[in-house]
C-alpha cells in the first residue's frame, strides 16, 4: 500500500509499515512489479519533492533519483512494458525508460507535449502513451509525438489518467495536478472523434482521477 507517509503491507489483516528510514519520509504514488519480481515504489506528490524510485529485491531496498539518470526526483507514475522496460512518470523532468541497465530520459525536445507527466499506457498494439499537462503523447520507438489537445476535440490539455477500453477506444480523465478539483469531465476518443461528458450529463463531479473497465466492460470513474 502507498501512502502519504511511505509504505506498508497488510499483514494477518493489519497493516505494517515497511521501507527504511528514507522511504517512510515519502509520498508514494505508484507501486510495480517487474519481470523479476522486484517491486518498484515511485514517491513524490503535490506537497512531496519526491526521492526518485526505490526498489525492493525481497531483501533489501536500492534508491534511484537524478543523480542515477533519472528524469527528475518527482514520479508520478510508472509501468512495466511488455518488453519489460521500464518507465516513470516525473513531475518537470519528463519521462524516463530504464531497461535494466540504462535509463533514457525524454523530454519536450523529443517531442513530449509537456514535461509536466501524470499518466503512462501501453495499448494493445504496443504502444506508449503519456498524459501530460499539455495533452497526449505517443512513443514511435524513438521519440514521442503530440497526438491529442484542445485542438482534437479535448476540453482541456491537463489529462490525469488513461485507459484503453477493450472495444479499442481511449478514455481520458481529466483534472489539474494540484488537485484543486479543477476538471472538465471525462472523454472517450474513438473513430468517430471526441466526446466529453460533464456533471451536466450526470458526473459526480468533472474533476475525474482514475478509470477502470470491469470484466463486464462497465467503465468505472474516481471523481473529486
């Protein structure tokens, strides 16, 4: 589990608070597993300058930040890749893609909307995306691209999440980093462009944090 205060793991039904001395000091704000089983914690937040990544092997724990190659100190969130690189999320240093032995760091100058990043996906066909506070990227292998902003048919460039539902289309959350409750609502982009939907069509709220898809196909929306 995540936490504002660092980590900690349910235990005979309670929770124990884990990590070491640096890592309880943190913001936590994504966690993953990699192909090794190696859980990775990504720590920064609104009110938390972030100390880059740590990783936990099941004995000990090894700290990655700026100083290692990471984009920046911040993450915000991170993904495994099929491929099992792996990718992280930062606050103002763009997105960086570590596979195991270098970490790549990308940028507005190759071609990311904005340095500012929330939200990373891989779609069914491979590919990486990114939300930033800037509209939407896509990775082609070699540098990313500016797909989508107010200019498509987005009601606002700040985009917090992602998902691609199984019928291919993409659904976009939307809200301002600072959790301000600043939103328009949520988006579905399919081949037939853009539609957005508010509290005006019956959203509990148009500052919109997370969406999951259940097994039945139902969209599932976290809202201020």
């Amino acid at each position: 589990i995540g936490t504002s205060a660092g980590i900690a793991r349910i235990v005979n039904g309670k929770p124990v608070i884990e990590g070491d001395v640096d890592l309880r000091r943190q913001q936590i704000s994504s966690i993953m597993e990699d192909a090794d089983q190696n859980l990775w914690f990504a720590t920064g937040g609104v009110s938390d300058e972030g100390s880059g990544v740590a990783r936990f092997d099941g004995d000990e724990i090894r700290h990655f930040d700026a100083r290692n190659g990471l984009g920046a100190d911040r993450v915000l969130c991170s993904f495994v890749d099929l491929e099992g690189a792996l990718w992280f999320g930062t606050r103002d240093g763009g997105v960086t893609r570590y596979d195991g032995t270098r970490m790549s760091v990308f940028t507005t100058a190759d071609g990311l909307p904005s340095n500012d990043t929330r939200h990373l996906l891989e779609d069914a066909d491979g590919r990486v995306w990114v939300a930033t506070a800037a509209g939407v990227g896509r990775f082609d292998g070699s540098r990313f691209e500016t797909i989508l902003t107010t200019q498509d048919g987005l009601p606002t460039n700040e985009i917090r999440h992602m998902l691609e539902a199984r019928d291919g289309s993409l659904w976009l959350a939307t809200g301002d980093y600072a959790l301000t409750g600043s939103g328009l609502g949520l988006v579905r982009i399919d081949r037939e462009g853009a539609k957005t939907w508010t509290v005006a069509d019956g959203l509990g709220h148009d500052f919109v944090a997370g969406i999951a898809q259940d097994a039945a196909g139902d969209i599932w929306l976290a809202t201020a």
